[in-house]
C-alpha cells in the first residue's frame, strides 16, 4: 500500500476513534462518498456500509484491519495491536457469529514473540474468557510451550476465526469454521502476523493448516515439514486435543519432534533433555 494512503488511512482511523470517545457512534456518509467506499479496489480496507442509494451512516468502530507499516517503534506496534484489537472486538462481519459469542477471542502474548502459535477457532472455554487455548487443549499447549523453555506470555497465541462458530440447535459441543467464516476474518491475523514479525509460525491442526494455505490432504501429511506463510517460516502439527484423544507416546514424540524443529529455527538452545522427551 503507498505510503500516502497508509498515513492517510491512520489519521482517518484516529479521527474515527477520538468521535468513538466522545461519544458518537454513527457518521455521516455522502452517496458519493458510499459508492466510491463500496467500489473494488484490490488490497484496500474499507468502512462497513450498507448498500443503499440514499444518504446512510457508517458505524465508526467497524473497519478492516489496515495493512501495517512494518517501520515502527515498540511503543506504536504496541498501539497499533491495541487498535487492531479494539476494531476486532466492535466487528460484525460474520453476524451470525457476532450475536452468538460471549466474547470475541483476540489473541495473547509477547509483541515481540519469536514464535506464534495459530490456531482455528476458540471453544466454549475461549469464548467465555476471552482468551485463546485456555480449556484443556489449551492447558496441554501451554504445558508444550513451558517444555520449550519458555512462558506463556513469551509465544504469542491466536486463531484464525476470533469469534467461536455458532452451533444452533445444540447445547454444547464446538463445530469447525467453515472456509468463508476464516477468510472474512484472517485479515485481523494478518495485521496481528505483521505487527509480531514471529521467527516462526505454527499451525495446530489441519483446519488451521487450510485456514492459511489452502491444503487440505490432511495433518498426517503435513504436519513435519516446513512451509511459508507471508514469508515466515511455517510448522504445521497436531491440535492439542488430537493429543488428548490419543495418547499414545509415539504420537506425542511426533509433536514434541516438530517443536524441536521449531526450536532449532528460532535459534533457541535444546538441551539433550529436550531431544530425547518421549522416546
């Protein structure tokens, strides 16, 4: 994006959010200005509006995250994540979703992480709280992540879908995200990806795996081998609650061999402790 349109776009954004404050919550659009809005142009963010030729109003706090300038200080990344999250947290795009969910699931950890776990969607567990991977699936990942050698709150952790998938007409249970309800809302890991600049990505799950690459032959598959996803380099690997369906030892070695590859990538030191988990 240009680096005009990049300003341009952070000054509209300010402005929108400091009328948020003050207590205004619908701006008035021009048909003319609507229609320029509402026409394509390829890797453009745009205001939420409906379609309609009369005078109408654009909500101020729904807006697809912006392209971000890789350029910026601590302190700006740090604001531009809280922004992102803020127009996150306002987003409607997936109605079915927005009027379903408790809460919307953002992400957590380091700004400064080398290394970001992605996965697909939260649970009923992620969706009370807010927080991604906390029920038990997210209790084991944080254990792998504690054998690492690191906290919690040094990896960064998110999913592709912010919000949890609507399950009508059942009491409990989670259902996957369908591919339209993942490309609609990836936008906002892509800022978050950007924003981060991780070492290392990894992908938990192969509904994460299609999420992101599109590749759907299965996690057996995948799961082991290195790819590319904006440039940063990619480990797909089981889902944790794969790992609590089965718990055979083998299949644990398999995932704790890909966090070694993982390690290995981000530079981190591996102690022959390490290495030899679960054989």
């Amino acid at each position: 994006m240009p680096e005009p349109f990049d300003q341009l776009l952070d000054a509209t954004l300010q402005h929108l959010y400091a009328l948020k404050e003050q207590g205004l919550r619908y701006v008035a659009v021009s048909p003319e200005t609507l229609a320029a809005l509402l026409s394509p142009r390829a890797n453009a963010p745009m205001l939420h509006a409906p379609r309609s030729p009369g005078p109408s109003s654009v909500h101020a706090p729904t807006l697809h995250a912006p392209t971000l300038n890789p350029a910026r200080s601590d302190a700006t990344r740090t604001q531009a994540m809280a922004e992102i999250r803020e127009r996150a947290l306002q987003c409607v795009k997936c109605p079915h979703l927005a009027s379903s969910r408790k809460n919307v699931v953002f992400g957590v950890g380091s700004i400064d992480a080398e290394i970001m776990f992605v996965g697909e969607a939260p649970g009923a567990d992620e969706d009370q709280q807010g927080e991604p991977f906390v029920g038990k699936a997210g209790q084991l990942l944080t254990r792998i992540i504690e054998t690492m050698g690191l906290k919690r709150d040094q990896v960064y952790i998110a999913n592709i879908l912010k919000c949890r998938p609507n399950t009508p007409g059942q009491s409990a249970g989670n259902r996957k995200p369908t591919p339209e309800e993942m490309q609609t809302c990836i936008p906002y890991l892509h800022a978050q990806i950007d924003l981060i600049k991780p070492k290392v990505l990894v992908a938990l799950g192969a509904t994460a795996v299609e999420g992101l690459l599109g590749r759907t032959e299965g996690i057996t598959r995948l799961r082991g081998n290195w790819k590319t996803y904006r440039n940063i380099p990619l480990m797909p690997t089981y889902h944790p609650a794969y790992l609590l369906r089965n718990q055979a030892m083998s299949e644990k070695r398999r995932v704790w061999e890909d966090m070694l590859q993982v390690m290995e990538k981000a530079g981190m030191p591996i102690s022959e402790k390490q290495r030899n988990y679960f054989l």
